[in-house]
C-alpha cells in the first residue's frame, strides 16, 4: 500500500442498480472496519446511457430500507481512469469482459494495472471459483421487481464483507 488511498471502483453495466450498490455497501463496510480513512470507493458502468442520472429508484428504496445512505449519480469508466483505481470490482462476465478490453488499452504494464476481480468472488462460498464464472454474476435486476434489487443486495452484502476482511489482512501485512 502506498500513502494515497487504496481505490476501489465496483462495475456494472449502467452504474444505476447493482454497482452503487455495492458503492453503498463497501463504504458501509469500509467506514465499519476503520478503513475509511484509507480506502476510497466509488463506482461507473461500462455503458454511457445513464451518465448523470441517480441510482435506480428500486435500488435507492432498496439501499434505504437496508440503513444504507447513499447519493449517487451515475458515470462510465473508460481506460483513463485505470492508473488511478487499485481494485476494480465487476459484477458480471460482460463487465468483466469490457474491463479486461479496458485494461489492455489503458497501455499500463501488467504490475501498474489495478487488480480485476468479480464481485461474487469475495463470497467465501464462491472464493474457489475462477472469474470469469457464471456463479460470480450479481444479475442485473433492472428489468425485474424489487425482490431482484433485494436478491442482488443480499448477494453484495456477503460478498463485501470477504472483500473487506480480504482488505484487513493485506494492511496488517504492511
């Protein structure tokens, strides 16, 4: 670890519904553990639809009957911001895909890249398995009900919480 923080930036498509999500959760975690102060989330899509607009509403009354307070405006990730970002957290093989696309443009070498990971891969039930897996995916539940919201909720709270005690160990190693 260096002095600036240690940037996390969780993925999905829209950056609508399932990464401010897992930008609400992760901070909550963050802020929890006493990393606050040493680690920065925040979160984009790979699509370029709903830059500027907030979080979908189902997500919003999702986060807010969970405790989770959060004000968010969607943004697209793009190669340039790869030098700055430690962690990028993908919620899907298609975001996967297109970050690993990103990664290889972003024309840094492999040791200054920051480390691609899928977000279900933190689950300590899931932690066996090799991304991209199908058993990784967070669904999308945009074009579902609220109970989608409250699936794809269930399945970041676990996951942030193996990413958080992952972050725990790497400091105390330092």
């Amino acid at each position: 670890m260096t002095d600036r923080p240690y940037r996390i930036t969780v993925v999905c498509l829209g950056n609508i519904c399932r990464s401010p999500m897992g930008e609400a959760v992760l901070r909550d975690r963050v802020a929890a553990a006493g990393l606050d102060d040493r680690v920065v989330v925040d979160s984009a899509g790979t699509g370029d639809w709903h830059i500027g607009h907030p979080a979908d509403q189902r997500a919003q009354a999702t986060l807010a009957e969970a405790g989770y307070e959060f004000d968010h405006r969607a943004r697209q990730i793009d190669p340039s911001w790869m030098a700055d970002i430690d962690l990028i957290v993908a919620m899907d093989e298609s975001n996967y895909a297109n970050l690993e696309v990103m990664l290889e443009e972003s024309g840094l070498t492999d040791d200054a890249r920051p480390q691609l990971r899928m977000m279900r891969s933190y689950d300590p039930d899931l932690a066996h398995l090799d991304a991209p897996h199908a058993d990784l995916v967070v669904p999308d539940p945009y074009f579902g009900d609220a109970d989608g919201f409250s699936a794809s909720l269930a399945m970041i709270e676990k996951a942030a919480d193996g990413l958080v005690d992952d972050l725990l160990e790497q400091f105390s190693e330092r």
